[in-house]
C-alpha cells in the first residue's frame, strides 16, 4: 500500500518534510484550474503567520539581556564575518550588540543568536572550541583568580 506524498519546505520545518497527501495536513484548491491540487505549504505553515505573529517574533529587548549571548556566539566562531557566513548575522548587526552601543534589539535578531549559539555548542562539542573561545575562557578564568586572591576566598 502506497500512501502518497508531498513535500512542505514552509517555515514551519526545520528543512523540507514529506508529509501525507490528505485534508489533514494540506489544504486543496476548490475551484479554477488548480481545483483538488494542494496548496505549496502544508496547513501548518500556511497558519505560520497566524501562530508567529506575521513570519516571526517582534518587539523588542534590552542589549544588555541579549549582549552574552552575542559575545559568546562571536568568541566560538571567531569574527564577525564568520558569524555572518554560518548564521547570517551581518557584522553591522551584530557588532552594535557586543560592544553595547544599542539600547534595545528586536527579538528576531535574538532568536537568531540563540539559535546559532546553540548549533555553534553543538559543533564545538563535536570539533573542539575555537582558539579565540578558548582565549576568551582562559581571559574570564584569570579575572575570577584575581577576584578570588582580593576577596580571600
């Protein structure tokens, strides 16, 4: 028994998924031409931009929630247009962020930090850390010795 199939590369899917050619995960044109065919998105991405607020989350928050994040996904990649050509953050977003001279940053460009950060985790668990990481480790590890000796613990 076959069942029949068809892709669904909407933004609801990490990358293109198959998925069952049946009412309850597409949607089929009624009239015209196209009249039985599917749609080209599934029901689910179809409702994507009901469900994420028009492609996307929006609004706004503090750099200093986000400004971590930032530095940290830059020291395990090593430079900004590295960070551009595996995340597609361009440098003139991201560095404002890291050095702090914004005040506030659109969730959007948050969620694409985030999201970077965790597959650059990822990849630095499985190829080890970069050299630029690894120098900003040891850097924050000297602070706390020092901080340590000056507080006596």
């Amino acid at each position: 028994m076959n069942i029949e199939t068809k892709v669904c590369g909407g933004p609801a899917h990490a990358q293109p998924t198959r998925l069952p050619l049946d009412p309850k995960h597409w949607y089929f044109h009624k009239r015209g031409r196209y009249a039985g065919q599917a749609l080209d998105r599934c029901k689910l991405c179809a409702n994507w931009a009901k469900l994420s607020s028009k492609e996307g989350p929006h609004g706004t928050v503090p750099v200093a929630d986000v400004q971590a994040w930032a530095q940290e996904l830059l020291d395990r990649v090593g430079s900004y247009e590295a960070v551009h050509r595996a995340y597609g953050l361009r440098p003139n977003t991201l560095g404002p962020i890291v050095l702090e001279e914004t005040e506030r940053v659109q969730l959007r460009t948050v969620q694409r930090i985030l999201v970077g950060l965790a597959e650059q985790r990822k990849v630095d668990r499985r190829n080890g850390m970069s050299a630029r990481f690894r120098a900003a480790l040891r850097a924050q590890a000297d602070r706390e010795e020092k901080l340590s000796r000056l507080v006596g613990y």
